[in-house]
C-alpha cells in the first residue's frame, strides 16, 4: 500500500512539474505540496535511498549560493545529487526535489542530497530526513514578521540540530550565532573563518552582539560585517573557534582570491565578501565528503551563479541584477556595488508580499547612506514610495524615478551618463525582472545582428 | 533655535530599523534651520535627561527589555519631572509598554516607569500588520508586532482610533498615548519618515517648551511621504489575519 501511494505521489509530482512547465511556470513547491498529501512519508522513504550522504544548508543569508557551489563540486566529480537549487526550502520544496528524481516504480539513483533548508522549517523538515552534514552559514535579522527575533531563529534552529545528534556540523567561526553550535549541543563540529580583517567599502553600523551562554557584551579584535569577526567573551569561555577551513591573504575586486589554511590559492570569478564565506562553507563540505578535488580554483571555474546573484544581463551596458532580501544581504550588494569603479546608476525593488516580509522597517538598517554618486536613481516595487523616502532621508538622492516595474526604469538609465546599470530587488520582484531582462537581451542581440548584416 | 535629541540605547534598542526616526527628526529639523544634536546613550552611560529636548525609546528584543527598565527606573523622579515640565518623548514599539506602570514579559512581572496611567499584560497571540490611526493631527500610518496588550487609564488619552489593524489591544479601537508631551505607540520602528505631522507636532511641542513659543513651522510638501501612507491606507489590510 505504501508503495502504491509512493508512486502515486511521484506521479502527480512529475505531472504538476510537467503541467507547471507547459504554462511556463517554476513550480518548485506545489507539486511537493500535493503528492505529500497522498504519501505523507515520501521523504521519508526516498530520503533514505540516497546511496552517501545528505547535507542540508542552513543560515539566514547564502544558503542557496552555498547549496549551488557545493553541487558543483559533487558533479564535477561525476556525482549524482538530489537537489533544491533554486531555493525552494520548505518541506514541500524538499518533497519536490526527492519526488522529481525518483523513478515512476519509487526508486532513487542519487549519491547524494544536497539541499537548502528555512532555518524555521528545519525542525519539521528534520523529521523526515537525517541530515548527515548540516552547514549554518550564518544568522542575521530576517522578516521579523515572519520568523520573530533571531533568538527565536536560533531556538528553532537548536530544536531542529536535537533531532539529529548524529550529524557533523559545518559552522561559520566568525558569527557567534553559528558557532553558538560548538558548544550548545553535542554535536561534532567543523568550522570556516577569515581569519584576517579584511578592508571593508561600507562602513557599516557595526551590530554588537552579547555572548549567548552569559550575556555579556562580546569584545572584537576585528569586524568584517554585521556581527561577523573575531570575537571573544570577556566573561566566559566562549570566544571563536580557531577556524578549520580558514581564509587569509584576502583579496575580493577584481574578483575573490585567498589563501586556504595558508597552503592553496583559490581564486573565483565571483564577486562580494560575504562569498568568501560560501566558498568557504563548500570547500569545507567538499573537503568533509572527501571528494578528492584537488584544485578548488580550477572546481570554482564551473560555478555558475543563480538566479540573481549578481547576475549580468549584457544590453547596450551591462545591466547586473542582485537579489537583496534583508539588511546584512542588501549591505553587502551596496558593498559590492561601491568596489565597482565604473559610473553606476542603480535601481531597488521592494515589495512586501508575504514571502518579502510585510514589514519594511528594515530598509533603515540598510546603509543606504554609503549609495552615493550614482548617475540615476530608481526605486521600483509594492513599497517603492517607501523606498523613495529612505533615499531621500539618506541624503543621497531628493527624488529618484519611481516606477513598480524595476525593468523599464533600468532600461531608461542605459540612456544616461552610466557605464553599468545595477538592480536590486527583494524575492518576490526576482523572477518577473529576470524574464524581462533575458527577453531585453534577446531582442538586443536580434537587433545587433540585423545591425551587422546590414553592415555588410 | 537649537534642540537635544536623546537616542537611548541604541546598542540594543534598534530591533526594526529605529535609527530611522532619529534620521528624520534631525533632517526636519534642518528643514527649519534648527539646529539638531543627537546624544546617543548606550546602556552603561550616564543618561542627560534634563539636557534633552527630545526623548527617544526604541524597540528591543523581549530579552534585553528587563535590562532598560532596570536601567531607566534609576532615573524614575528625573523622568517624571521631565514629564511635568513639558519634555517630549516618544516610544516605539517594544518600548511603549514600558512607560505605564507595569508590563508582563514571558510570564513575568516587571515595574514600569510610570509616566502614563497604563498597564500591559501579555496576550496569547501576537497582533502582527500594517495599521492605520486616525489622531487629531492626521492619519497615522505603521507596522505593529506586538504580544503585550495596553489598557489606558483614566488620565491618559489615547493616541488615536484604530481605523484598520489592532491598536493597544485589539479591542477597545484605542491605538496608542498620550499624556502631557509623551507619546507612546504600539507602531514599531521608522514611524516618523510616514509620519511627518507626528514628527512636526514632536519638534514643535519642544520648539515651544524650549523657547516659550509655539513655532509656525513652514509647511512641507511631504508628497513622496503622502504617496507611501497611500499604499498602506490603500493595500495594508491586505496581510491581516
């Protein structure tokens, strides 16, 4: 009985999938949604017939980067994987990701699972598979609304480690959060750092953090951002943990370079601090698989960024689209963006649908005071008014273009005195502004060569 | 002309995006060639209430709010002559309850400062979204997230009628205080840059405490801040339960 429900699953599973692609949608969570409800234990059943290991990625920032780089070091080594790539991360993005691969008799050809996990829906997820690897890149303020104070974050996050005692932990030494781990749990441990201060762009407000076992102000030696660094309680003995996976000799523009544990270069073309650490987190996993890589420079070349993350559109000027979702994402895209030399115009996109987070208090985290000099500026979304008047009490622009739709903005702003033209936007704007784009970039490259031929 | 803006605790107060009142209290300000100093004061200072013009009480997570009572009650008979003498002061959010005479936090009781005849007790349910109020100085616009439930007393006024979201309680339509110059509301974080007439009835009370006249301020256009209170007139019931 179980099985015939198993493969009934699989099969509304792979035919939503199927119908989802017919009217050109992403269906990522429902068809999980709906085969759980005719086989509650499909995970459970095809989580176990992974042939090695199951790594989950937790943390508020990063996970799908992470997740994405670590299944590009596992394929390069000809590996098969289960996968939630695109980030669907609650328990019927999960389902979808098992249900997708099985075969219509239920039966599972993967080495591995590599999936991304919401840091509140761990606990659940948890009860369904056995994580034999559980990364926490970090943990920042997200969606108040949404998931309460990170206290509360890091309550769940405890709950759902408890329910697999067995499983390695893989932590970020520099986020007293994450490496919080190392001693609130029995757990084995792994952990990543930079263990060197690194020259930031933006000068943050630094967030000061107090230590989770006595709750006294932590003291820094340095910060890198938010409340990542290196720290030490000035009361107890919680202090970071000398990392295993350390990086050092850091250079992040043109592109990230560093040393690893002062023996290898690795170097990337990939772009933004805070990647360092996602980097860091998959040479850690794939260093823990025992993988066998023997130049992550050379396993990095493959990696290709996601939806979003930094992504270039080329148009008559470079059109770069970066998904910012909370303060320590959206600091980070202004850092990255500042390190860039060329003339910029930007546009940001805020929206506030459920999935955004209904509360858009958090946009005065954001330093958008450092978002000076750019040539044009545009302010798009649900919230975009919101928007307007934070750059206006920023001081850096009085009265930005306003327009809901992020893309004919950018495409104005290809017009003016700019070299690049950056976006940023929330989840929910994402995908509708990548399909724009692309179609702008075909028609661009139509016209471009319609151009040359009439040239000729 | 020349105001003191007290920012307390900045360090731990700042849990939805605080600083932003700060901002636009200084920038209005400036607006009316005042001059505008900050002061902000971490937990572990001395805390110049009698050189302040404008106090301002943020929102903290549960845990660290037994830690600023501890640390304001010490400057309890300070505060309420601040009060008596006209001192305006505004609290956000999770500092609101803490000016009545109590509150309960995770089942316990702990001593408000007493500045306004309200107490809070702890609610089952969280009252979460965006919320609209009609005051005497216009509609005010915000985001409340909040499990304590307010109940004024028989010498405080509310701050205004819940015209949309939950207010002081959920039950009694009372969203907010306001008693003498002190201002306490439920509507979190950056109210002020939505809120400019809040904002500008702030600067003016301290305006007129400071310097003994009631200043005309010159009016401002407030157009892009219009357009985004529009959103949440128009589109904020939309996330309510």
């Amino acid at each position: 009985m179980k099985q015939i429900r198993l493969i009934a699953s699989i099969l509304v599973c792979k035919l939503l999938i199927f119908c989802g692609r017919l009217m050109r949608k992403r269906s990522s969570s429902a068809p999980g949604k709906y085969a759980l409800k005719l086989c509650p234990d499909a995970v459970k059943i095809l989580s176990k017939k992974v042939k090695y290991e199951t790594i989950c990625v937790l943390g508020t920032n990063g996970k799908t980067t992470t997740n994405n780089m670590i299944h590009t070091m596992i394929s390069s080594k000809g590996f098969s994987s289960v996968s939630n790539l695109v980030g669907a991360n609650m328990l019927d993005g999960v389902a979808t990701a098992y249900l997708s691969k099985a075969s219509l008799f239920g039966n599972l050809k993967a080495d591995y699972a590599l999936l991304e996990i919401d840091e509140a829906t761990a606990k659940i997820v948890f009860d369904h598979l056995t994580p034999d690897i559980i990364v926490v890149t970090n943990l920042f303020r997200d969606q108040m609304d949404r998931y309460g104070e990170i206290d509360q974050t890091l309550k769940q996050l405890e709950i759902a480690i408890q329910k697999a005692p067995d499983a390695l932990l893989c932590l970020n030494a520099d986020d007293p959060m994450s490496s919080y781990f190392t001693k609130a749990v029995s757990n084995r441990c792994v952990t990543f750092g930079v263990s060197q201060e690194v020259a930031q762009p933006l000068q943050e407000e630094k967030e000061g953090r107090n230590c989770l076992f006595c709750n006294t102000p932590l003291t820094y030696e340095f910060y890198h951002y938010n409340q990542l660094g290196s720290y030490t309680c000035p009361n107890c003995d919680f202090t970071r943990p000398a990392p295993d996976y350390s990086a050092t000799d850091v250079v992040c523009e043109p592109a990230i370079q560093f040393t690893l544990n002062e023996k290898e270069t690795v170097t990337a073309n990939i772009f933004g601090f805070y990647n360092i650490y996602n980097m860091l987190a998959a040479i850690s996993v794939a260093s823990l698989l025992e993988l066998g890589i023997t130049s992550y420079t050379e396993a990095f070349e493959h990696y290709c960024p996601q939806t979003a993350r930094m992504e270039l559109f080329p148009l008559s000027k470079p059109v770069i689209l970066n998904l910012a979702k909370n303060p320590a994402g959206f600091n980070q895209a202004i850092a990255t963006l500042l390190n860039d030399p060329r003339k910029k115009a930007v546009v940001i996109g805020i929206n506030d649908m459920p999935s955004d987070g209904c509360d858009i208090s958090w946009l005065y985290d954001v330093n958008f005071e450092a978002l000076t000099n750019c040539t044009a500026y545009g302010v798009s979304g649900r919230r975009c008014y919101d928007m307007a008047l934070r750059l206006y009490y920023a001081e850096v622009c009085d009265k930005p273009c306003v327009n809901p739709d992020p893309v004919p903005l950018a495409l104005d702003f290809l017009n003016t005195d700019c070299e690049v033209v950056y976006v940023l936007v929330n989840y929910t704007l994402i995908f509708d502004t990548k399909d724009k784009l692309e179609k702008e970039v075909k028609t661009y490259q139509k016209k471009q060569k319609k151009g040359d031929k009439s040239c000729n | 002309m020349q105001l003191t803006i007290l920012q307390l605790f900045p360090e731990i107060l700042n849990l939805y995006g605080d600083r932003g009142n700060i901002t636009v209290l200084k920038k209005r300000c400036a607006l009316r060639g005042i001059e505008a100093t900050v002061i902000s004061c971490s937990l572990d200072e001395e805390i110049p209430i009698r050189s302040a013009d404008v106090i301002y009480l943020g929102g903290g997570s549960d845990n660290d709010l037994p830690r600023v009572t501890e640390a304001l009650s010490q400057y309890k008979d300070t505060l309420l002559s601040y009060r008596d003498n006209g001192g305006v002061f505004l609290a956000a959010g999770s500092g609101y309850p803490l000016l009545g005479h109590q509150f309960s936090l995770r089942g316990k009781e702990y001593p408000g400062l007493s500045l306004v005849d309200m107490t809070t007790k702890e609610g089952t349910q969280k009252l979460t979204g965006n919320i609209s109020v009609n005051t005497p100085f216009g509609v005010l616009v915000g985001f409340e997230n909040h499990l304590g439930q307010t109940y004024l007393g028989k010498i405080a006024t509310p701050l205004g009628t819940v015209l949309s979201g939950n207010g002081n309680n959920g039950e009694d339509k009372t969203e907010g205080v306001i008693y003498k110059n002190i201002y306490g509301t439920y509507m979190s974080g950056p109210l002020l840059p939505r809120n400019p007439e809040l904002c500008d009835l702030l600067l003016a009370k301290a305006v007129e405490r400071k310097y003994k006249t009631f200043p005309d301020f010159p009016s401002l256009p407030n157009e892009i801040e219009n357009l985004a209170k529009g959103y949440i007139l128009n589109y904020g019931n939309r996330t309510h339960k």
